[in-house]
C-alpha cells in the first residue's frame, strides 16, 4: 500500500477521473460537467494520488445538521483491493464527523457487492431500495445509512 494520503480534489484533476469513470461506469459514467457542479458547489471532495496520477477518488455532499450523501467512490482498476478505497471512504466519514451530521447515506448498485461490503464494514445498513435508479442499465439501487456516533 501506498503511504500517500486522500488530498483535495481540484478541478485539473477531472480530466484524469473521466477515464476511470468510463471504464468502470460505462454508460454510466459521470461527465465533466458533473464533478465540475460538484467542485463548484464546494462539497468535500478527496482524490487519491500516486506518482502515477489519480488512483481513486470520492466525494460526500454535506447537508447540515442532518445528513450527508456519498455521491461517488472510486479505485483504478489496477489499484483495486489495496485499501484505497477504504481511505477515501474513511476521509468522507471524518469530515462528516467534523462537521458533526446526525447520519451518513449513499446509493449503491443492488449487484454491486465489493462496495456494500466496503460500507457495511464501515457501518452502513441498507435502509431501502429506488426501483430502476441506474440508467440505462435500469439497475436497482440500494440506498444505505450510517448513522454517526
Ligand atoms: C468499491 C471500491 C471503491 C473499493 O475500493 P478498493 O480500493 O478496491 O477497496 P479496499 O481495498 O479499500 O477494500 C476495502 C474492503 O472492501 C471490500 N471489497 C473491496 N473490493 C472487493 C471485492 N472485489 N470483492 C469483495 N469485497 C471487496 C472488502 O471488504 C475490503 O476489505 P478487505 O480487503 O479487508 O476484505 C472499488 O472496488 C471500485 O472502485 N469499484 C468500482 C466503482 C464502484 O463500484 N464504486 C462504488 C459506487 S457506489
């Protein structure tokens, strides 16, 4: 494992980002559009680095008091399964924690078990599902909640 750290996501990084997107969301994929509104509407966001550029990236939009959404977590491929992911999970649960929000919540794939797994180790409990909420694969989504300590 690296011994780098989750740093702020900046606008320069969105140009390395979108080629992850299309590879691991396909269709799905968010646009450069999006994580630009993101950034600009100042929600916390954190990339993981390399020398070799991004090798994974989340962000959490905060709505206080109550709660905060993960908006998206994602690890390179090849950079899988060597607990990038956790950290960058584990920056958005601080921030939420700094920021003292009463619960934590995020949508994920229904057939998507390594990142409900990487959440429910973190604490998350599935509290729902949204019918369809991936297009257009149609892909159900499970919606999770973290309430915080
Ligand atoms: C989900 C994702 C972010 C995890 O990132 P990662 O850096 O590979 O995960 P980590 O190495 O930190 O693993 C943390 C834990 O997640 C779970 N996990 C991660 N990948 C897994 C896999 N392929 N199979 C099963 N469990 C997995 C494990 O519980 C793991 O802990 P362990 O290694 O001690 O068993 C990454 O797989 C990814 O980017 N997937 C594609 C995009 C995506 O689905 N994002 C989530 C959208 S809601």
């Amino acid at each position: 494992m690296s011994r780098s750290r989750p740093a702020r996501f900046r606008w320069w990084h969105i140009d390395e980002v979108l080629p992850i997107e299309a590879d691991l969301f396909g269709a799905e994929q968010w646009s450069a559009a999006m994580f630009w509104n993101e950034l600009s509407h100042g929600h916390f966001y954190r990339v993981f680095t390399d020398d070799g550029g991004v090798l994974g990236y989340a962000g959490l939009a905060v709505a206080p008091p109550d709660e905060a959404w993960v908006q998206n977590i994602a690890v390179r491929r090849d950079a899988q399964r060597r607990g990038i992911g956790r950290l960058l999970l584990e920056a958005l649960l601080a921030e939420a924690g700094r920021l003292g929000v009463r619960a934590v919540l995020l949508e994920v794939a229904a057939d998507n078990a390594p990142a409900q797994r990487l959440y429910a180790m973190h604490g998350f409990e599935p509290i729902g599902v949204r019918r369809g909420y991936y297009q257009p694969s149609n892909t159900d989504a499970l919606v999770m909640q973290r309430t915080q300590d």
